[in-house]
C-alpha cells in the first residue's frame, strides 16, 4: 500500500510541475574531425618492441590529432609535433625524423576555426608528438594523465621529458585538470578519457561516442602501428610493461564490448576510418 501511495504522489508532483514533466533536453551532436599533425619517419622500428620483433625494418608513422564538436564547444585531442618542423625534411639516418605540412592553427582557419574558439585540450599523453602545438591554444583548459603533470611539475623534471610546451599551464596561466583516473569530458558519455598506463605513467586514451558511425575508440599511443597492436607489443622506452599489457586488455575488451572503430593514431593504414579532412565523422 506504501509504494501505490507514493507511485501516486509522484506521478500527481510530475502533472503539477512543469519542471519534473518536461521531456529531458536533447543530447548534444557529436562530431570527430582527423587532423594532419605530420609524420615520424621511424628506421628503426625495432625500438617499439621489447621483444626484438622488428630487427632491420623502418616505417614512416602518421600523427593524427582530432577535433571534437559538442554541441557548440570545441575540443582538440592531442597536439601533434611542433610547428618549428613545418616543412622539415624527412631523414634516412638515424634513429628518427620528422616533419609538418600544415599546422594545427592553418587546418582549423580552413573550417573557420580561431585558437581562441578552442574550448579545451586533452592530451594522451607528455611524448613530443602528442603536445608540439599546445602553445598556440593558451586559452582552452587542459586535460591531462595525473600521473604525467605529476612527471612534468617536479622540480627539475626528470630528463626524459620536455615541458617547455606546457609552460603556460604550469605557470598558473591557463586552467588544467590533472586527470587521476577516467574523465567523462561533457558529464555525458559521448567523450571520455580512460586511464591506460603504460606508454606514460599517465597514458591516456579517448572515447567518442557518434550518433551515426557508433563508438571510436582513439588510441592515444597505447598501439602505434597494427602489428604492435595485434601482439600487444610493448615499446622498449614504455614506461612500465606490465601496465602496458594491462592496458592493452582494458582496450581491447572496451572495443569488443562497445563495437567501437579503433583507431590507430600513428598507423597510415587507419586514416581512411574517419572522413578526408575537412569532413567529419558523425
């Protein structure tokens, strides 16, 4: 009888009050745009495993960084190489080159896009590929692995990083979110950081949820090209192999489960997933 009385009265309160009765506002639209970030000419490619599986092979590997639209803010995943490489020739020497074609800032003036209409940064993670161009966008919050600001505050930095690019941010100039675990981006699933350690102590990869295409699934630098993705490999500059290979079933499972697009940020093979710049994925 207690539950009738108050199933009644609840339903009495939502007929009374337009704010209980109203339908839920409509989701925002979602939308996932790749960007050319450049290329890494790697010659030697036995670096990315620990496991000696690439002796004498070389690769040139893409960097993808993306723009997500949500409803009307504006996100940019990861900040490709500086923009100090635009037009730098690739070498057949040494262990790796690299080069840029069109900046971040060219590509997102072609869509009508200022610096300053950027509303936030999440970054995978501190390597230099992923972070080149974050100075250009000194107005928008940062999203980033605890566990690697961690890295990039201690006072010296370790060696092995570089924080110059994040200045701004340390400084106190711009807003930053350390990111300790998962991060639901806009509080409603359709974009969503997960915590995958192992590349960095912060590794991050993202989630982005499309109405028309379904889920995709970005990989941060948890894979960098198919092969390394279909064994598991773990580079031998990873910073811990056994969070690595976790990671690694975390992803997987993500991506069994949610039917999502995988997407390989490094692997050329993977560009033709989402639409030819300037269109997007929806």
């Amino acid at each position: 009888m207690i539950w009738k009385a108050i199933a009644s009265a609840a339903a009495a309160l939502a007929l009374t009050s337009p704010a209980l009765a109203q339908d839920k506002p409509e989701a925002a639209k979602v939308s996932l745009t790749r960007l050319d970030c450049g290329t890494v000419r790697v010659n030697r490619l036995n670096a990315f495993s620990d496991t000696e599986a690439y002796p004498g092979q070389s690769r040139d590997l893409t960097v993808g960084c993306y723009l997500i639209r949500h409803g009307d803010q504006l996100m940019l995943w990861d900040l490709g190489l500086p923009s100090a490489l635009k037009g730098a020739a690739l070498a057949a020497t040494g262990d790796m080159s690299a080069s840029v074609t069109r900046t971040l800032v060219e590509q997102l003036a072609e869509l009508g896009i200022k610096p300053e209409d950027i509303d936030i940064l999440g970054v995978s993670h501190f390597h230099f590929d992923h972070i080149g161009q974050l100075p250009d966008f000194p107005s928008a919050k940062l999203y980033i692995g605890k566990s690697d600001w961690d890295v990039l505050t201690q006072s010296p930095p370790p060696a092995f990083v570089d924080p110059t690019p994040f200045a701004h941010w340390i400084s106190g100039g711009g807003k930053v979110e350390p990111v300790a675990r998962d991060k639901d981006i806009f509080g409603d699933g359709s974009v969503v950081m997960f915590d995958m350690p192992g590349h960095t102590p912060g590794h991050h990869t993202l989630l982005v949820r499309l109405a028309g295409r379904g889920p995709a699934l970005l990989s941060g630098d948890q894979a960098h090209f198919q092969e390394n993705y279909d064994s598991d490999g773990v580079p031998t500059f990873n910073t811990n192999r056994a969070d690595t290979l976790a990671s690694f079933g975390r992803f997987k499972a993500l991506a069994k489960n949610l039917k999502a697009t995988v997407i390989i940020q490094h692997e050329p093979r993977d560009v033709g997933k989402l639409p030819a710049f300037p269109k997007a994925a929806e």
